[in-house]
C-alpha cells in the first residue's frame, strides 16, 4: 500500500483521506489494468527543496520545483514556453491565467543548461478531486469523446490523478531530440514525488509519439479533436505507475531508474521505488 509520506528534508507532506482499497478493470480500451491499493487523491504538497538530476543526454539538469519554492526558475520555464507556442502559432493553447496564477501548478520540471538557461520544460496540475478540474475536457468539448474522457478520468481519480500541461523544449536541433527524452520521462518521477498513480497528458499525434517513449500508452478509442485548431489532432494518453515499465523503451527505463536513485539521495526519507508488482 502507497501510504501518505513526511520527508524531513525534502518537506513533501502528503495527507489523504482513507479509501478502501479497489482492484479491478478500468474500461479504458476494455483491458485489464493493475490498480495500486492507494488511498484517496486529497493530496497537500510542499516542496521546499528542489532535487535534480543529471542528463548527459541533453547536458541539463532537470529540476524539479514548485513555483512558490523556486520564482525566478519558474518565470524563466513559463517565459520559455510563451515564446515556445508563439513561435509555432499555438499561444491559443497556452493557458495564460493558469501561468499567471503559480497555485494552478503543483510541480514543475525545468531542463537547465551548465549556463543557467531553461531549455525546455513542463507543469503538472492537480491532484484532481473531479474530473470536471481536467483540462482535457475543454480540448475535448462539442467533440466526439468527450463523455469517454471524462470517464477515463473519473475511473482513476482515487488513485490520484495529475495532468501535465505546457510541455516545450527548445528548437535547437542538436538537442531537441535530446531534451524531449529527457522531459519525457518526467512524469515517471511527478508520479512518485505526489505519490499519485495516473499521468494524463493531450498533445498532437505526431508530438505524442515522441513522449511515449516512457511507458505513455494512447488512448487510442479516443477520437482526436481538432484542438487548438483544425491544423492540430490532439490525443489523450496516460501514464501508470504500475504498468509503465511494460511499455517504455529499455533505455528510457534505465536511465528513468538511474535518475530516480539520484533524486533519492536528495530526499533522504523517500525511497525510491519502481512500479508496483
């Protein structure tokens, strides 16, 4: 059982109201899923230290912060990514208000060069306690699937549900490649640092491929919607804490293992567990 954790020094403290445990089918793509016996997503989160790990991949750190703990990191990862999605005309999708309102994200995670700089990043909103807090809902609104999304995210909410939003990297091309490995596996760690079982992410098609690498799956009975405009397909996938290890590629799972030990020794109390078996 994932119980609530105190960390002394990383201060991650995690209260959670008691749930029976529950196992069984999520009808997601009418497979079998295994479900964590966790307890209700009510999680409170502060992280006053700020842990990072290595990546020769990409030569960047990638740091794990709030934005109330770490303000200048953080206005540099939203400045990022403003110029990111204006460059490619898809400001619509940048949800300015929730970048002015630090309390809309629970964690973020900056790539940062030996320089200093920021060069790719994303946020994670939630836990949420009703799917209607989702944003995927609104990408998917007026469109086929919606009513599927919702209930995709409702299944798993005492489980712990998180959405990673405003995802970017830079367009360097001799470390785009690099950096959305990097990012990609991200959510692994997000999972275990807020002690929460599911990730959901939308992106378009083509983009998505790229980040699946760590054990995303599609979802692939849901209908693309034309989100932020015609030009775009976006799709749904999740990432879970119990069965991503099945699917990511080998490499990303070693390294995803070897970040995780790094992240360890900086947070004394957590241990730095893998997929539940």
């Amino acid at each position: 059982m994932l119980a609530g954790i105190r960390v002394t020094r990383g201060e991650i403290l995690i209260v959670t109201a008691s749930l029976d445990a529950l196992v069984g089918r999520l009808p997601d793509e009418g497979t079998s899923m295994t479900v964590l016996q966790t307890e209700a997503a009510g999680h409170v989160v502060s992280l006053e230290r700020t842990p990072s790990c290595w990546d020769p991949d990409s030569e960047c750190s990638i740091v794990f912060a709030q934005p109330a703990t770490e303000r200048d990191l953080w206005m540099d990862y939203v400045r990022g990514a403003c110029d990111s999605y204006r460059k490619h005309g898809v400001e619509k999708a940048l949800d300015i208000d929730a970048l002015r309102n630090p309390a809309d994200t629970i964690l973020f995670a900056a790539c940062v060069n030996d320089a200093g700089r920021v060069l790719g990043g994303l946020r994670a909103r939630g836990p949420y306690q009703s799917a209607d807090e989702c944003h995927a809902l609104l990408e998917w609104s007026g469109q086929p699937g919606l009513d599927a999304v919702r209930k995709m995210v409702t299944d798993r909410l005492p489980f712990g549900v998180i959405e990673m939003k405003t995802a970017w990297v830079t367009d360097d091309p001799e470390r785009s490649r690099q950096l959305t490995s990097a990012i990609s596996r991200t959510p692994l760690h997000a999972m275990n640092l807020l002690d929460i079982q599911f990730i959901v992410a939308t992106a378009a098609s083509y983009v998505l491929k790229r980040w699946l690498s760590s054990g995303g799956l599609l979802a692939t009975k849901i209908p693309a919607t034309p989100y932020p405009d015609h030009r775009y397909q976006t799709k749904l996938a999740w990432w879970d804490r119990c069965t991503f290890a099945n699917h990511a590629d080998p490499k990303q799972l070693s390294v995803f293992y070897a970040e995780q030990k790094e992240l360890a020794l900086q947070l004394d109390d957590v241990v730095a567990a893998g997929p539940a078996r």
